[in-house]
C-alpha cells in the first residue's frame, strides 16, 4: 500500500490529482461517470463578479498534441456558485477549490470576501487567464500586480490561496517569487500559452477571438521546466499541470518539484482521465519501493 496522500500548506488531500478549473464545469456532467471522492481536489470553472457569456464561437481549436481554446471565462458568477454550485460540489468528499478571475483588481477581494464564510477548502487566484481583455493575465504578468493582487486577498481571506502563474512571460520565477512574498501559500502552474491557429483558405483564424490558450500533451515540456525552475525559487508548495495525460506523466511532474498535479485537457478527451491517472501514479510509486507519493516530488536527478 502506498500512501497516495499530500500536504499543501495547511490543506490535506486524499491524493495529489486535481481536476484542473475549467475542464470539469461544477462537476455536475461528470459524476455520472466517476466516484469523484477519489480525486484529490475539484478547481471550479473560472468565477467572475457577474456571470459572464464568454467570447463568441467558434472558441475552440483542435492542434496537433493539444488544443487552443478561448471560450472566456463563460461562468454564472460567484454568487450563483455559492449558492446553488457549491453546496452540492461539498458533498463530494474532495477538496473543493475556488478558482477566482478579475476583471479589475478590487474584485479579487470581493469574491474572497464573499467566500470567506463558505466551505471551500482553498481560493485559486486566476492571474494568468489569456482569452479576456484585461485582468487575469495582465496581472499575472506583472510582479507588481501579483504582489498587490495577492496581498489585499491576504487581508480579507483566512482561506489557503494559491496563485495560477501564466508561462506568458518572461521570468516564471519572478512571478513566484513575487506571489510567495505577499502571502500565497502555493502557486499552480501553467495555464495555457497564447497560440493562434489560420485557416489558410480562408487566411481567417479559426477563433472568433483570433488567439486562444493552448493546452495539451504538447504544452508538458514547458510546464515541466517552469515547475522545476519555479520549485528551486520559492518555498512554498507547487502545484503542476499542463499536458498531463497519464500516471507517468503525473510522476514526472511531481519529480521536477510538484506537490500536486491538476489534470486539464485530458479530461475532455476522456472523463475518467483523472481516475486513470491516480491509478497509474500509485502503481508507478509502488514500483519505485516509496512509502508515499509525496517522497517523489522534487526528486530530480539532473546531470
């Protein structure tokens, strides 16, 4: 037996697979097709201030080894989540994330705010979203931004509050670096990086948006790398995601320095993804003779 369970701050998780915001809506269309307690957490579909519609279609792009999408943060808003999402996601008997997205800087703390007296078990800040104009990424992109983005959510939120770092810049660590100085207590990372894809026929892009996030197996080998550069940065605990498909994909995530893993894309390609995904870990860290899951991470062995 191998003990699947990780440590993220404060928070405990049965396991370290998380099934990563966005590709899960409130989890409602997918209950039907797993025993979602087995997971080790659920980050909710991006929330704003009032729902969003999202941007217009086409919004998705199929890519060689993965996919753009920019579909915009489409979401009911916070207060609908609270109410009417979020009671019935606690039933779950997994670790519930709130992934949070502002247009405008004050409106990060007033979704924390607003989830200060709920049961989620932690805040995602959404600093890194590429398919809206405005906030998100233009945060993330800035230490500036992070680190007062960060700190005023500190001030009004007793909840674990991770950062989710863009790769669309130019020094990863620094914006780590950044969010660890003004009080996070764990970074995810990455989100997608900005790509377009042209219909030469017509020389239009496929996206209504022009540009969209690409996500998939062929983001994994920089999300490994800025993983491993962002665990020799900070000391707070890193969660990693970006083109994870399999259990060993997840292993090698966690090597380069995850304490967790958030699976993405895979799920809209397989909706037991991550369940295959928590399987296949735990019998690969058998195999390595490990007491525990969270003995591989950071294990690197570099030349």
């Amino acid at each position: 037996m191998v003990d699947m369970t990780v440590q993220i701050g404060s928070l405990k998780l049965n396991n370290p697979v998380i099934a990563a915001s966005g590709t899960f809506g409130f989890e409602r269309e997918i209950e039907q097709y797993m025993d979602l307690s087995k997971l080790g957490g659920i980050s909710s579909k991006g929330l704003t201030i009032k729902p969003r519609s999202g941007n217009d279609a086409p919004r998705v792009a199929e890519c060689p080894q993965g996919m753009l999408n920019s579909v915009g943060l489409q979401n009911p808003g916070i207060e609908y989540f609270i109410e009417n999402e979020l009671p019935h996601m606690l039933t779950y008997g997994c670790a519930v994330i709130a992934n949070i997205a502002g247009h405008e800087f004050e409106e990060y703390g007033e979704m924390a705010k607003l989830l200060e007296d709920t049961a989620v078990d932690a805040i995602e800040l959404n600093l890194s979203c590429p398919n809206v104009s405005g906030g998100c990424m233009a945060f993330g992109s800035d230490a500036y931004m992070i680190r007062s983005v960060v700190s005023s959510v500190k001030k009004v939120s007793s909840k674990p509050l991770w950062v989710k770092l863009t790769p669309n810049v130019t020094s990863i660590s620094e914006m780590a670096i950044a969010a660890e100085e003004a009080g996070a207590d764990a970074v995810s990372l990455i989100n997608t990086l900005l790509g377009l894809v042209i219909d030469i026929d017509s020389r239009r892009p496929i996206m209504k948006n022009n540009t969209g996030g690409l996500s998939g197996p062929a983001v994994r080998p920089v999300a490994v790398r800025m993983v491993n550069e962002v665990y020799n940065a900070v000391s707070i605990p890193v969660i990693g995601m970006g083109g994870i498909m399999t259990g060993r994909d997840a292993a090698e995530m966690m090597i380069a320095g995850a304490s967790a893993v958030q699976v993405g894309t895979a799920n809209l390609v397989k909706p037991t993804a991550c369940i295959d995904i928590i399987r296949e870990l735990e019998s690969w860290t058998a195999n390595t003779g490990a007491a525990g899951v969270s003995e591989i991470t950071g294990t690197i062995v570099k030349w």
